[in-house]
C-alpha cells in the first residue's frame, strides 16, 4: 500500500513538471484566450477583434490600461500594456527615466534589447528641448524590441515585446509596452478576412 502511494505522488510530481497546465504569460493572459476568459469588463474598439480594459488576471500598478487583440479562431495574440500618464519637462528626462527603468526590467526577464532613439532627418525638433514635441509629431522615436529571431529569451509563446515612450502633450507621457505571441500573424489573417466578408 505504501509503495502505491508513492508511486501516485512520484506520478503528480512528473506531471507537475512537464504538463502545461496553462500557466499565464504577461499579466495573467496566455496566447489563445477567449474575451470571455479574461474576466473583468472589456470595451470593443474600432479596430477589428482589439477591446480595452482596465482589469487583467495580474494587473502591474504602473499600468492602468490594456488594450487585447482576438482573433475569432486563435483567441489572444496581442497585448498592449499604457501607464499611467507620466509628468515630465519638454525634454522628456522624466519620461526618458521611467523608459530606461522599465527597458532594465523587462532585460532581465527577456535578455537584450535592440534599442532605437531616432531622429528623423532634416527634423528641425532637433534640440534637448524639443524631445516631447518631437515625439508628439512623429519626429522622434525612443523604443526597444526584443524578439525570438533576435536571440531573446522567450516563453509563454511569445514573438516579440516592444517598449515605447509617448507622449501626451508638451509636459505628459507615457510608456507602452506591447507583447506579439506566435499566433499574431494567423490572427491578423482571420481578422483581416472576417472583415472582408462584408464587402
């Protein structure tokens, strides 16, 4: 008898460690979820399969809003995390800061990042001061990507993770951070074609 229930806790340990029991990627989705899985009330936008919300299964307190993408097969394939609105001076050294601790979080939990802080050529917002109105206006753009084909750590059937400031005005920002999983590219296919069955 005892030899059986030692087998039987040897057997859910083995299934413990190699059985996927669902476990949740970034804030508690996982890839395929149904709207109806994630709980908590979901706005529908504009856009084809995205709703809004402001509750997820394991909410971050820098974020207060998320936006989810579906698709009517392949379920989740896309989350977008926006935080809170950040204060910061025109030149954006508040936001630029919040950018930088949130780039070393998601490091070390993904690896390196491939970072990009452009400018667009012949931009006359070119000046430490004009970080803000450059960003407003599309002349400037500060992000950071990590992705599978650049050698990043992955799990939770994720593609890619892209970090963005942005801004709201002259003196308020904001971070988004943008999780792609496997299934993006079917989803986008699925949405694209349920859209197009109307015409």
């Amino acid at each position: 008898m005892r030899r059986v229930a030692i087998l039987a806790l040897a057997v859910l340990f083995l299934l413990y460690l190699f059985v996927d029991w669902g476990i949740a990627g970034p804030f508690g989705l996982s890839m395929g979820m149904k709207p109806e899985e994630v709980g908590g009330k979901l706005k529908k936008r504009a856009q084809p399969g995205v709703y809004q919300t402001a509750e997820v299964p394991n909410p971050h307190s820098f974020f207060d809003v998320y936006y989810l993408r579906f698709g009517p097969k392949t379920g989740l394939c896309w989350i977008v995390a926006e935080s809170k609105p950040v204060a910061t001076s025109v030149s954006g050294t508040e936001l630029r800061s919040e950018f930088d601790q949130m780039e070393e979080r998601l490091t070390a939990q993904y690896g390196k990042s491939k970072r990009y802080d452009l400018l667009q050529d012949g931009s006359m917002l070119n000046q430490p001061k004009d970080f803000m109105p450059g960003l407003q206006k599309k002349d400037r753009s500060l992000t950071a990507i990590w992705s599978v084909k650049d050698g990043a750590v992955m799990g939770d059937h994720l593609q890619s993770v892209l970090i963005q400031a942005c801004a709201l005005s002259d003196e308020k920002g904001c971070i988004r951070i943008s999780y792609q999983f496997e299934n993006f590219e079917q989803c986008g296919q699925e949405l694209n074609a349920a859209e197009d069955y109307t015409l």
